[in-house]
C-alpha cells in the first residue's frame, strides 16, 4: 500500500479488508428467571406505572413484589430490608451461576502505557461507576442503588500498540510507517464521540447524520476536545485536512474511507466480539423489534445470558447500555418523574431518560456493543438490522449465526433515505449474501412473503429454516390459530414435534413474529419446553401492538382484581409504532380479525420524515378501516401541525368533503383554528362523518378512550415505545418534550371512573353531549 508521509500525517491511498476469525462459543448460562406455572415469567418486559409514570421495570425480583401492592401509588410496603433480601439472594446466584469470560483476544506483548491507563481509570471513576436502569418512582422511593455495579463479569482492559493495531488490520505499511516514527504509542480504546474520548484512545473523525443532524467529528471542536481529552493518534478522512494544530506526538492517518477503517479496526481491538456468542440478526420491513424481543426470552429461557441491540433498547439482561457500550445512567434529573401524565397544549422537558438513536448502530459503535456484551459474560446477542443500518455499514464483521428475514414490504421512509425501493432492498438482501459458511451459519425464512424466493437465493450457500402460516409446507408452521382481542392462541408444528402457544400479545401479524422465534429456538437445539415459556413469558414488547390495560398474570387473583380495577377492561387500548400505510393497515385488519366490533384510531404523521403522498396513504387506510378516526399530531417538528394534518385528509374520500364545499372555514381542521362562532358547524360535521380533528394528541387519546364502549378497541398509532414529541422551537430548530402514549392511556383510564359516575352525559360520539343543533351552511355569496 503506497503512503505518504506528511509530519504527522499518514495517509493510505487504498484499503484491504480484514476477515476477522471465529472463536468456539461461550458455554450457556443459567436461566435469568424461574419459571412461574407455565410461563417462564420475563416480567422484565412488562412496564409497570407509579402516579401513572411509566417505569421501565427490569429487576424481576423486585418487579415480582411491586405486582403484589394493591396501589399503583403506595408502594410503601416495599421497604429497604425487603430490597436487600432480594438483592442478596440475587448476587448469591449470579456468583454461583457466573462464567468467566472468554478472554480470547490475542493482544501484542507490550507494556502498558501506565500514566495513559491511569488517566483513562481516573476518568471513568469521575463519570461515576457503570450505572444500572433505576425504577421512575416518587421521590420517596428509593428503591435501587444507582451506583450499584451490575453483576457481570469485569471487561478485561485493552491496550495495544498502534502499528500492531494498523498491520492486523491488514494496514501494513502504514503499520511500518508508524512503528518507526511512533514506536511509543498505545492505543488503549477506539472512539468516536469526543464526549466520550478517553486518555489512549484512537480518535475517528467521521461525518453522521442523526435526528436530522449533520455531525462532523472533522470540525475543529471536535478534534481539540479529542485531542484534550487525550487522544493517542487520529483517523481521519482523506481530503479532510484538520484545522486544528494537532501535537506532534499524535499520528493522523488519513483513509479513504474511515468509517470502514475504524469498523476493522474495532474488529481487531475486540477480538470479533460477534462469532463467540450465539448471534441473531433480524432484518425485514416489520416485525423486527417483536422478533427480537421474542428471540431474547427464548434465549435467557435456555440459560443464554444475552445482549440486545435494536430500536427501543441496547442492553444486557436488564441493564441498559449506551452506543458506547457503557452501562447507562441518568445524567441528570428527569423532570417528569414526578408527573403523572403530561399536560394539554404545553411541552413537559425531556432530560434524564434513556433513547436509542439508531436502532442499527453505525459499525464503530456495532463493534464496542458486542464487546462490552462478550466482555460481561454475554453468551448470546440478538440484533436488529434495519435496511438504512446496513447500508451504512453497521453489519461489518457481524457474522450472525443465524440472520431472520420477517417481510419485505414498502416503507417510504427508509426507502426515501437510501434513493429508491431497489436500493432498499438489495441493502436488506445484503446481510443473508453475507451468510456463507453452511457450518456455523443459517436463515430463517418467512415463507409466506412474496419476496421469499428472492431471499433464499440471497443466502442459498447456508441450510434455511422456512415459517408460515398460511403455507403448511414450511417447517414451522400454524395447525391452529384463535384470535381474541386480549391474547392469542395457536399450535405450531415444528420438524421437532407441536407446540401450544398462549399469549398476550395481539393480531395475525404477532403469529407470524412468534413463528419466527421458534424456527430460531429450533435451529439453537432449545427445547421445545424452553421455547414456548420464553415465547410466552414476554407479554409485551413497549408499543407495538401493546394492550396497555391488560394486566400481567398474577399468581394471586384477588391481586390481580384490584391491579386491574385502576385500569379498566370494558375494552383494549393498543399502542404501536404502526408509522407507514402497510403497517397501520397490518394492524388495524389484525385488531378486526381479533373481533373489534369498532375501531377507533388515532394518530398523526411526523414532520420533515414523511411525504405529502405518504400522509395521504395513511389518511387512506385509516378511514376505510376504521369507524372512528381522530387525526393528531405526531412529531410536527419544524412543520405547521396543521399542514400536516391537512395532507393526511386528502387521502379521505371526496364524499366527505363536498357538502362543505361552500363553507366559509373548513370544518376539518383543529377547533382553535376557527372562529369560535363556527364550532358548532365543525363539530357537526366531523360528528356525522365520525372523523375528528384535534391537533393536541393529550386531547385526543382521552377523547378516543372517553367515546369507546365494550367490544370496541382504541389503537393509538405511530408513535408506539417514543416517549418525546418534537415541536419547533420557534427559532430554527425543534424541542423535545416527554409525552408517551402508554403513559397518556393508562392514565385516561384511570379516570374513566369519573366518567362513569356522570350517567346523563352522552358519550356515544364526539363531542360528548346531545348532538349540536343542525347548522345551516354558511356561504359566502358572490355578486
């Protein structure tokens, strides 16, 4: 490789890519949790509500004696000796049960850099120790110690020299170039955020696009706090020159492509942290985050302690982790912590809580994920590839064991963002083209999908596990399925025997990600035993297809009477992420095969991610499915609410807007919008097309759950586990502020008993009340 030399600049003219090896896998772990019955009780899921907050509940041994307090408000009777006795038998067991890590990295015979090592430590020390995911209870209820270590497996420290660094990476003649000018450099950590740099490490200069941001690690901020904070050498893009003076004792090699570098390079300082644990990649159009959180309880069922990256967490068991692969932790107060429910018309800050921002990270971070996983004694790891992820390179050096194809249908966001559909899924096809080695590696296949063929020839080198439901030829399929509205019953046939499966969870597309983590239980060699507790042991996954006021299974059913006697059943409250037309037509056509006799439906589309087109689509399937809509806002952003509400309707047919044709106002649109004088023709209208419009979503939830009645189900679409809203700011960005759907829910249930107690209110339809009187058409008469 040709370089050239430049003071401190090296930079390589072309790249050779690194084909990492595979180590022989971890032994399996204990199970995370006993079996309960018949479930094997992966409660952690569940999330639970203190003054109607929601709380992220992921201690089960704890979570067990919350679910026997008779308020959602008093948990008083949990005190500090009853938390240390959990906490004591719970280390006991994990320091009997612990393995010791595979400490398989084959690191160079160097000293330490001592004074490097010991600014790095030092500096982790003033971060605070890794943190764990604490309870959002009231302020009087400290419950967990948030400077308590998780129970793992210390991660082994890291150093080598950087020319050993650049030649495993096959860089070898920058790896020469380097030994001789910088014979004294260690590397002790990789990064790319200089927020997170620490003493030692390798600086990556790389450009990203996140939350419709640009972030250059070039900019000169950038590199000086890097270099400040004590940066051992630099990578950076080629054509790219620093403006910053950069010290002579760090080397800058430029690469073409630092992105890719950096990933192969990571590849090389964590040892592959992929190929020793059992990793499942999941890809599709829909149905990743329910297959993935399916295929973590088959997993920890079988004793598998494992590791998750995807969209609405990266964690292991229970403890949530940054693109860092740090432990999370709080760093600031939440201030909704202490509320009950947000406010109408108003932002509540949004500090202090945990957010994915890229449910694929980018490859740096992909790579430090799966270490820190492997490090803590991880023996499986399961993620979420979406297709924008892996065109972005996330999926470098990854080597599942076994890659999940769900569907493969249109989604115009993502298919936007990558140019065109073919570019949208040759991406997706790309992770099973990676799968070739028939010996450690499978597919599981949906057979069902129109895009089958086109899949498996993608990854024909590697034995294939097909699912279906309609296809009674695929090797795990569905003899017999029942829908109802609060769970789903069905018997698989498997190559391994039949299984039963009753579960919580909600509609034919829900069938289909069960399926799926089956084929993945079977292909693991997990009994079918283990699998369907791990299956039914996950009663939710937070916001897709959630049932929000369907209350665990308590061993105690008085208990589980009063628990359900705050959030009423007259009928299901579904929140899920459903964002595009096929999506929110999956599930609505799924909660009407359950047995809705009406569907009210609420939701918006975002601001600045979505087409005109797009919106109409969605006002589109939104009507023809549903007898109640209530268009809402969603995340505006730097868009007028009102605009965005007014694509959407253009997708409702005309018939509904030519009787008002010769309106002064437009009579669907948002209340405040209009004189006051004209709010009775407004409401008059959206109440006999039963189309509503009320740009506050606080409003508008507790509109729909304040109208429905028994046998009817409220779906709350689009934003599904988000806990923010984006608004503009007024100047020229947005702002965030806490608002939840499951939140809002659970608490407009909780109040339905005011409701109840008002017998001469009518709410059979909107607005609650005797019908306004018949308006007369308001025209504007032109000589």
């Amino acid at each position: 490789m040709l370089l050239h030399r430049n003071k401190n600049i090296l930079a390589p003219c072309n790249q050779q890519r690194f084909g990492s090896r595979r180590s022989p896998l971890v032994a399996p772990r204990r199970p995370l949790i006993k079996p309960v019955g018949h479930l094997a009780g992966r409660d952690h899921n569940q999330h639970y509500y203190t003054n109607g907050i929601i709380a992220a509940s992921r201690r089960r041994n704890i979570q067990n004696e919350f679910e026997k307090h008779e308020s959602f408000e008093d948990y008083d009777n949990f005190d500090e000796e009853d938390e240390a006795a959990f906490e004591e038998t719970d280390v006991e067991q994990q320091q009997q049960k612990a393995l010791t890590p595979d400490d398989a990295a084959d690191f160079p015979e160097a000293p330490l850099d001592e004074e490097s090592m010991q600014q790095r430590q030092q500096l982790s020390q003033e971060a605070g120790p890794s943190g764990t995911l604490a309870f959002q209870l009231g302020a009087d209820d400290d419950v967990i110690d948030e400077d308590e270590e998780p129970p793992f497996p210390e991660a082994p420290e890291r150093a080598m020299y950087l020319s050993d660094l650049l030649g495993l990476a096959a860089e070898v003649e920058a790896a020469k170039l380097i030994e001789e000018n910088y014979e004294d450099v260690f590397i002790t950590g990789i990064s790319e955020d200089c927020s997170a740099t620490l003493p030692g490490d390798l600086y990556c200069c790389i450009e990203r696009v996140r939350a419709f941001d640009i972030t250059d690690g070039h900019d000169v901020e950038h590199v000086q706090a890097a270099i400040d904070a004590g940066a051992a050498a630099i990578l950076a893009q080629e054509g790219n020159e620093l403006a910053v003076q950069v010290p002579d004792h760090i080397p800058v090699i430029y690469a073409d492509d630092t992105d890719e570098l950096s990933a192969r390079l990571a590849a090389v300082f964590y040892d592959s942290p992929g190929p020793p644990m059992n990793t499942v990649a999941v890809a599709g159009t829909s149905g990743k985050t329910t297959v993935s959180w399916l295929v973590r309880g088959v997993l920890e069922q079988a004793g598998q302690l494992t590791g998750m990256i995807g969209s609405i967490e990266h964690a292991l068991a229970e403890h949530l982790l940054t693109p860092e692969g740090d432990f999370w932790k709080a760093a600031e107060a939440d201030p909704a912590a202490e509320r009950e429910c947000a406010s109408p018309f108003a932002l509540v800050p949004y500090r202090g809580r945990y957010l994915v921002e890229e449910t694929t990270p980018y490859s740096l971070q992909m790579q430090k994920l799966l270490a820190s996983m492997r490090d803590h004694g991880a023996t499986a790891a399961v993620v979420e590839c979406t297709a924008d992820g892996i065109a972005a390179g996330g999926t470098r050096f990854l080597q599942p064991d076994i890659a999940v194809f769900t569907n493969l249908t249109e989604h115009p966001q993502e298919q936007e963002l990558l140019g065109c559909r073919e570019e949208y899924v040759s991406n997706t096809l790309h992770l099973f083209q990676n799968l070739q080695d028939p010996d450690k590696q499978r597919a599981v296949l949906n057979l069902d999908d129109p895009n089958y063929r086109l899949v498996a020839e993608a990854c024909s080198v590697v034995p294939q596990l097909t699912y279906a439901i309609a296809n009674t030829s695929a090797d795990v399929h569905v003899d017999a399925v029942e829908f109802q509205l609060w769970q789903t019953t069905m018997i698989v046939a498997t190559p391994v025997g039949r299984l039963e499966i009753v579960t919580d969870m909600v509609g034919r597309h829900n069938v289909y990600n069960i399926l799926a983590a089956i084929a993945v239980g079977v292909l693991l060699n997990i009994p079918l035993a283990d699998i369907g507790a791990g299956i039914e042991s996950v009663q939710i996954v937070p916001g897709r297809c959630e049932v929000v006021n369907n209350i665990l299974n308590l061993e105690n059913a008085t208990e589980a009477e009063e628990l359900q006697n705050k959030l009423p059943r007259d009928y299901p409250v579904v929140v899920d992420a459903a964002d595009t037309p096929e999506r929110l037509a999956t599930v609505l056509e799924s909660l009407r095969e359950a047995g809705a006799s009406r569907v009210f439906t609420v939701f918006g589309c975002d601001g600045m991610s979505t087409s005109g087109e797009v919106r109409a689509r969605m006002g589109e399937v939104a009507h023809q499915r549903s007898e109640v809509v209530i268009v809402t806002n969603s995340s505006p952003r730097l868009e007028d609410p009102g605009d965005i509400i007014q694509d959407i309707i253009a997708g409702w047919p005309n018939e509904i807007f030519e009787p008002y044709a010769a309106y002064v106002y437009n009579v669907f649109q948002d209340q405040t919008r209009a004189p006051l004088w004209f709010e009775p023709f407004l409401h008059s209208a959206q109440r006999r097309w039963k189309r509503h419009i009320m740009e506050d979503r606080f409003q508008a939830i507790r509109a729909a759950i304040g109208t429905a009645a028994p046998g009817d189900v409220v779906l709350l679409a689009g934003r599904g586990h988000l806990d923010y809203i984006e608004h503009w700011d007024g100047e020229d960005g947005v702002v965030r502020g806490w608002f939840d759907d499951r939140v809002e829910a659970r608490n407009a249930l909780s109040k339905l008993q005011y409701l109840y107690a008002l017998v001469d209110l009518d709410r059979s339809a909107l607005p609650w009340g005797p019908p306004p009187d018949d308006a007369k058409s308001v025209v504007l008469e032109i000589e």
